[in-house]
C-alpha cells in the first residue's frame, strides 16, 4: 500500500508518538491543573512540554502565547471571530480552504466586510502590491493562506507581513500546509496570528491544532469554561494560555504532538524540506512525461509544498482516485478538498482534481510505481486499467 494523502492527515507517524500516546494514557491520564496530585502534574507537564516545543518551532519567545485548538479550523475560528467585529474590513486571498471561507462569510453577515483578492490564475500566489492598494482605515486583518491545499504553491508571506506592519494591520497567516514542513518564524515575517493543525506535518494525531497570538491581537474568547485556574471566578480568566484553552484538552493528543515535536526538532525542518523537495521534483517529472495529464500549480519543487493536483484525459477526478485505490493500492485525494474557492481560481471547479500529498516517510520508490499506474490509466483512455 502507497499512502499519499499527507495534506489530509498524515501517515504513519513516527514511532515514538504512538509509543508516547500508549505510555501517557496507561501511566499518566491525569487531567492537567485540575488538581495536586502526580498524574494530574504529570498530564500538566506533558502539555507545556509540548507548548515549549511549539514555541521553539515558530520562534515565539513566549510559550503562553501558543493556544492549543481542536484542529487548524478551530484555531482559524478563534483568530477571525476573536477578533473581527462589525465595521471592520479584512482582505484575503482566493484560495483559500472553508476554514478561512466560511468563517469569513459568517463575519459578512455580522457586517464585516470582506475583500477577496484574485490570485494569480496559474500559481495561487497573490501579488503583495494588490493586498497593499486594497488597504483602507476600516482594514483590521490580513488573512493569507501560507500554501495551498490545492496547488501547494507557497506564498511570500514575509512581504505580506512587512505591508500589514506598515499600515499596523494585524497579520493572521494559516500554515495548515506548511507548519513542519517548512521553515516559519513570526518574527521575521510579522506574524500576529499563525493557525496551524498537529496531524499533518508535524506528523502529531488528529485532535490537535495551534494558534498562536502575538501581543498585537487581542481577541476575545469564543468559548468558556473550566479551565483549572481562578475557579473563583464565574467570568473567563484573561491571562494566556487559559483565556482561549477552556474545557479539559485533548491531553493524550498533545502529549502525542509534544512527541511528534520532538522528532521534527531533532530531525530538522530543514532536512524535511529538502527530503520533500527532492520527491515533488521527481513526481513533476514524473507527471509531466505524460500527455495525458494535466498538472495546476507552479510546478516548481522549489515553489511549491509537497501537494500535487493533477487531472487525467478521459477520467473524472473521482473514478481516477477509486481506480488508484481498488486496482493499484495507492491512497490519494480526489475532488474539491474543501476548497471551492482555490479550484475556481485553479479553472478546476466542480469536479476538483486527484491531489497527490507527499510525507517525510515517502519514497522515490512510491512515486516511481504511482506514477507507472498513472501511465496505465492514461493509455486506456478511461477504461478499467
């Protein structure tokens, strides 16, 4: 079996995340801050372990400033509904994923007002010039895919980040393709708000997700609770992480990610960019050798995270990704990836595309036999290959 769906949820993970998630339920399973005893201190120590190591990741020098989420979606709602209200304006890109679409439509009809920049038809990318000229006095948020789901095309947003400086906009980036992967530091790009999930290339489990808040963003809270501290008090606590961390967290999740983590930072996200970079290179080699096969995005290893999307002469997106599956034992994504809007741009709309996301446990031996099948599948001309 050839798993290549990475820019869903990646898999496997490393070894020691499974081993960390067994030995903190069977050994630890306390609920962190929630009392004295030594499992609830263990399961507590797990949790900011993992909230240092984040901050390491990204360079935020403070730890408390990293929220841990449900998921990326659940970070990107905090970030937009925390801060948004009405009257004020944000400007976005065109493709972006329904975590930043929807959110954003719901705001519109709370009377925010949002402008959608088109991107560059070909690549995705969107021109720094044009998130500048759309500035206005009401303008309260940048918001910016850092890669796409679709075309895997990275963003520059170091330029975007300097422009939201400069007019003192706050700067929310969603890294939900890039985090781990890719090297992000929010100072050097003047990051406000960077939402990111834990089970994609951070290679953590799903249930987990970050959002980590700058000082220049100050949001409310969107959801209250319990949440181990001040429980004298019956409103929300305002000091970070638990003014936004209601509710006992997915502790044996985080203790996962905190692993995960772990082998990233020993690793190197460099190491991992340069291991991806060389397997996108050798797919789009791959892909282009065949007429058949139409490839969006830049095409460009360099250019581009580890996500591929493609489509096949004489196949629909989904009977390719079923056939690839049943005949051939290869895992992809086919559709539209929730992201409607990104295909709109991309001229891929409704069908969607077979998307391809690559892992750091990838080879080039997995990607030599996918695109063999390919290759098959092209030359029947939509029949049973």
């Amino acid at each position: 079996m050839i798993y290549l769906d990475n820019a869903a949820t990646s898999w496997p993970k490393p070894e020691i995340v499974y081993k960390t998630m067994e030995s903190f339920l069977r050994t630890v399973g306390g609920n962190p801050g929630r009392a004295s005893h030594s499992m609830a201190i263990a399961a507590g120590s797990a949790v900011e372990e993992a909230r240092i190591l984040v901050a390491q990741l990204i360079d935020a020098s403070d730890k408390n400033r990293v929220i841990f989420t449900l998921n990326c979606t659940d970070a990107l709602n905090l970030g937009l509904k925390g801060l948004l209200k009405a009257g004020d304006h944000v400007i976005t890109d065109s493709i972006g994923h329904n975590s930043v679409v929807r959110p954003l439509t719901k705001l519109e009809q709370q009377e925010v007002k949002v402008t959608r920049l088109a991107s560059d038809k070909q690549t995705g990318s969107l021109s720094a010039d044009d998130i500048e000229k759309a500035i206005t006095k009401e303008t309260k948020l940048i918001v910016v895919t850092h890669a796409s789901n679709v075309t895997g095309v990275i963003q520059p947003i170091k330029e975007y980040g300097e422009i939201a400086k400069k007019h003192n906009v706050i700067f929310m980036v969603d890294a939900a393709q890039t985090a781990g992967t890719y090297p992000i530091n929010i100072k050097d790009s003047h990051i406000d708000l960077l939402a990111f999930s834990g089970h994609k290339g951070l290679l953590g489990p799903p249930g987990t997700g970050v959002l980590y808040v700058g000082k220049r963003a100050v949001l409310d809270s969107i959801r209250e609770g319990g949440t181990g501290s001040q429980s004298e008090l019956e409103k929300q606590p305002t000091q970070l992480p638990q003014m936004y961390e209601s509710g006992t967290p997915n502790t044996v999740g985080i203790a996962g990610l905190g692993a995960a983590l772990r082998f990233i930072l020993d690793l190197g996200v460099k190491n991992i960019r340069d291991h991806e970079i060389e397997l996108i290179g050798h797919l789009l080699n791959g892909l282009l050798s065949i007429p058949q096969i139409t490839v969006y995005g830049p095409n460009d290893a360099e250019k581009q995270v580890a996500v591929v999307s493609f489509n096949i002469e004489g196949w629909e997106p989904a009977e390719a990704g079923a056939i690839l599956d049943q005949s051939f034992d290869i895992k992809v994504r086919t559709g539209l990836y929730c992201a409607p809007v990104a295909h709109k741009t991309f001229g891929t709309f409704p069908t969607g595309s077979v998307r391809i996301g690559l892992g750091y446990f990838n080879t080039i031996e997995d990607i030599d036999f996918t695109v063999e099948a390919l290759k098959k599948m092209a030359n029947s001309k939509g029949g049973v290959a």
